[in-house]
C-alpha cells in the first residue's frame, strides 16, 4: 500500500491488484497548471470554494524549474511507454493571469521534450482552458500560431446566464469574456469550443440557442461538482432519487439532436451515442475506461484531477512531484489505480445496474462518502440513468429506420 495515500485510497491494495494481473494505463493527457489563482471567484468553483484549499500554500504562477522538470518527465513518459499522441492542458486557476509567455514557454519546453526523448512519433496536441478575460488580439494570434487551441468557460450565451462568474469585488465577467470571445472568433482554427457548468435556475434550450451563437466548434456542459456529502444545488438529501440534472440535459439532447447542428459536437452527448454504440469513452464523466489523466501544479506537486478537490481536503493529493518522481510511479498510486479499474472501482448498485456499460458510475469525483469512500454510485445516479435512457431512446429510431448507407 502506498504511505502517503490519503484516506480513503490506502483501501486499495495495489500490489495484490498488480498480482491478480490489472496493468496500469499510461497517462495521455497531462493537465499542468501555470497558475494557482485566478481573477474571479465564481460561486460554484471547486478549487477555491471547496473543502480543498492547498491552493493557499503554492507559488501563484508556474517555477521555472517545474516548467522545465515537467516537460521532462512528459518527454520520458512518452518514450518509455511509446506513445502516439498526447493531450497538455494548461490550467489554473485562470492559466493566463501571467500573460501567454508562460504559456508558449510551457508548450516549447513539453514540444521539444517529446521530440527529443521519442523523436516525431508523438503527436503532442495542446489547449489551454480560460475565462476568456485575459485574452487579448496579440496573445490570441500567439496562441493560434504555436498551434495552441483555446477552451472558454461560459455558463450561457447572455449576460444574465453568468451572474455567478464574478471577480473578487462581485463584477461581472461576461464583458472581458465576450471580448476574448469576439478576439478567438478571428481563428477558428485555436477556438476549441465552450465550457458550460449548469446552472438549473437557467432554462435549457435558451443557455444551449444562446452558446451556439458564439459558434464553438466543441460544447461541454458540466455537472456541477459534488457528492453525497456535498449534494448539488437542487438535489438535497431528501431529493437524491429526482432528477433535475438528467431532465434540464434530456431538454439540451433534443434541441440538439432535433436542430441538425451536429458540427457543434456535445461531448457528453457524443460518448453516451459512442457508448450505446459499444465504443469505449474518452471522457471521465460516463463509461468504463481507465483514466489516463494526471496534473502538475505550480510547485511541481503531481496530483490527481482536480475535481476530486470536492470530496476532502488533499483528495487529489499523491505525496510525489516532478523531481522525485517520474509519471511511471504515479500509475501505481491507489487513487490512479482506483480510477483505472473500470467496473473493479465500483460498488454492488452499480454492479447490478442495466445502464452500468454507458454510465460506469458516472464521474469518480461524484462518488464521493464519507466512511465508504468512492466505491458509492453516483449523487447524479438518477439524472444519469434518466438521461442515458433519453439518448438511447431517441437514437434507436435511427439505427432501425433503414440502412445508414445506401447500397
Ligand atoms: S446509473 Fe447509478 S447505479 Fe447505474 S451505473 Fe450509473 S451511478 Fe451506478
């Protein structure tokens, strides 16, 4: 068992795991994060509002010695394990409150690692993942030119849909976002889509109407995090058998189905369909696939995501960092395991469960309970279950109506 795991991981026995024949998956996505802090306070955000808060303790933006080191050990990483392609996301915080050179120096640094340690046969794809307030026209055109593609966190297209993305005085994001937005739109080819949290006080079909006029090429809505110690806004204790999350989805699911705008890809929507279909998800939020993500903070601390900051304090914590410890030794970290276990993870309502293969207990940081750890189906178990059977329901029409080619 490892030493420094937090509860409740250490219940994991890795290395009679290891016996019994799982192999770990080797990481493909790496989440770094150049800063620590960010210029707004949204009200639902889980770094700074949520039991965890060893934000306090870190260098607001990203050491150059990290910097470096984690390139490396990315570069290793790759080599090592022979990898085809991985995905860096910079983070925050608010990852550009430093300004884009911190950025475009992280992306050089992980690019020439990569190719130094496994040549060209590593395709390194990189994003970043903004409020949009700190975009501006050069650093936009910088970010597009080092093929670096941009995500912006909304929740709705208007103004009235974002009351709770504030700065630390209470101001209203939307105008410095809108104007991010507005500079991205210039190129297409860095705008990888929108963020959205939901927000079940907004009515759905407008918050979808109103996003797709900022034409992302990419939409992700949310579930806001928690768990059942935490239970999301609208869902109390008394409530956890209704659905409101999985019924405010269904209502997107329509509109966007029915709408012929599939260009616009929804990512929880398109892994339920892939899932249904029998492909394996690429996403933590539904299916069975083992995780293959892992981040690096500002002080070189390596942890797990950062969702799980909704459980505990020091929930994604794993004792190690880049100048210690390669990525090879991160794998064998119970929460890693845990979360590379697929149904092994789960616990008996999942395992009985009809939708298990599609929902695959929904997303671990939602599993969360105090005294049984993760090993708990999800607080969203009803809204999942609602909405997967939506999906399945409408899509079957489809797939029966006729040859999807013809012959
Ligand atoms: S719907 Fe609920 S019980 Fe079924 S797999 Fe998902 S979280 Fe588990």
């Amino acid at each position: 068992m490892h030493a420094s795991a937090p509860w409740p991981h250490r219940l994991l026995d890795v290395p009679a795991l290891r016996q019994a024949g799982t192999s770990p998956v080797p990481f493909e996505q790496f989440v770094l994060k150049l800063s620590s802090r960010c210029n707004l306070l949204c009200s639902y955000c889980y770094v700074y509002t949520a039991a965890d808060d060893s934000w306090r303790g870190r260098p607001p933006r990203i050491r150059q010695d990290v910097l470096e080191r984690s390139a490396e050990r990315i570069g290793e990483h790759v080599a090592g394990h022979g990898l085809r392609g991985i995905r860096v996301e910079l983070h925050g915080g608010e990852p550009l409150l430093g300004g884009v050179d911190i950025a475009l120096r992280q992306v050089s640094e992980v690019r020439a690692a990569v190719l130094a340690a496994a040549g060209t046969h590593c395709e390194v794809r990189v994003s970043v993942q903004t409020n949009g307030t700190q975009l501006t026209a050069d650093g936009v055109g910088r970010l597009a030119a080092a093929g670096v593609r941009v995500g912006v966190s909304l929740d709705g297209g208007r103004a009235e849909h974002n009351k709770r993305r504030v700065d630390h005085a209470g101001r209203p994001a939307w105008e410095a976002a809108t104007r991010g937005l507005a500079l991205l739109a210039r190129h297409p080819e860095a705008y990888a889509g929108l963020l959205c949290t939901i927000d079940l006080d907004l009515d759905p079909e407008d918050v979808y109407d109103s996003l797709m006029e900022f034409r992302p090429a990419a939409l992700d809505f949310l579930l806001p995090h928690a768990n059942w110690e935490s239970p999301p806004p609208g869902k109390g204790p008394s409530s956890v058998g209704s659905a409101p999350y999985g019924e405010w989805l269904a209502q997107v699911f329509d509109r966007w189905f029915d709408s012929g705008r599939h260009r616009t890809r929804i990512r929880l929507f398109t892994e339920i369909i892939g899932l249904l279909l029998g492909f394996p998800s690429r996403a933590e939020a539904v299916g069975l696939s083992p995780v293959a993500a892992v981040l690096v903070e500002t002080d070189g601390a390596i942890e797990q995501v950062d969702s799980l900051k909704a459980a505990y304090a020091q929930a994604p914590a794993t004792g190690m960092n880049v100048f210690r410890n390669s990525f090879d030794d991160v794998l064998d970290h119970p929460g890693i395991v845990a979360r590379q276990l697929g149904a092994g993870a789960l616990g008996s309502d999942c395992l009985d469960c009809p939708v298990l293969r599609v929902c695959g207990g929904g997303h671990y940081a939602h599993r969360y309970r105090s005294g049984s750890g993760f090993r708990n189906r999800s607080v969203y178990c009803s809204d999942l279950e609602l909405l997967i059977r939506h999906v399945a329901h409408r899509i079957e029409p489809v797939l029966r109506s006729g040859p999807l080619l013809p012959d």
